[in-house]
C-alpha cells in the first residue's frame, strides 16, 4: 500500500541534516576548544540553538569593533600631509 501523504518515515532531509551539521561545526570551531562535536551534537536542541546565537553575536560584534578600529586607523592616516617629492634634481 502506498502512503497517501507521500514519505512513509518521518526522519530528517537531506537539507535538515545539512543544516544540523553546520549548526554543530560552527559551534566546535568558532567555540576554539571549549566544545567537542559529541558534546554539542548531544546538547538539547534548545541549548545548541542558544550556544550558536550567542557565539555568532559575539562574532558580530568583534567585527563591529574592528571595523570601527580601522575607520579611524584610516582616518589618522588621512590626516597625515604626504611629503611633496621632487622628481628631478634642480639645476644649481
């Protein structure tokens, strides 16, 4: 018999699967050490939800102040009067 709603098992898809595995490779890499890959796969879903959101604002927001660090880096070194070079020797 076939099963009118289409899928007889109710697992995850290709895309479920794929987006879990990202989910637990960016906490174990961006993390730098502090989780394992058994750990974070094992974590309830609410927490890895958490722990992800937290890790990348923090990732959001060293590369806020970053930017800013280099907007004024860029600012002073605009600041700065570039000597004026000759590109000829005067005749004395």
């Amino acid at each position: 018999m076939i099963c009118p709603l289409g899928s007889t098992f109710f697992g995850l898809t290709q895309g479920d699967k794929l987006a879990i595995y990202t989910t637990i490779h960016e906490i174990v890499f961006h993390g730098k050490g502090g989780y394992s890959w058994s750990e974070v796969y094992n974590m309830p879903i609410w927490l890895r939800k958490f722990t992800f959101n937290k890790l990348k604002d923090w990732y959001a927001e060293k590369k806020e102040e970053n930017d800013q660090a280099v907007k004024q880096a860029n600012r002073k070194a605009s600041k700065i009067k570039k000597p004026a070079y000759r590109t000829r020797a005067s005749n004395k």
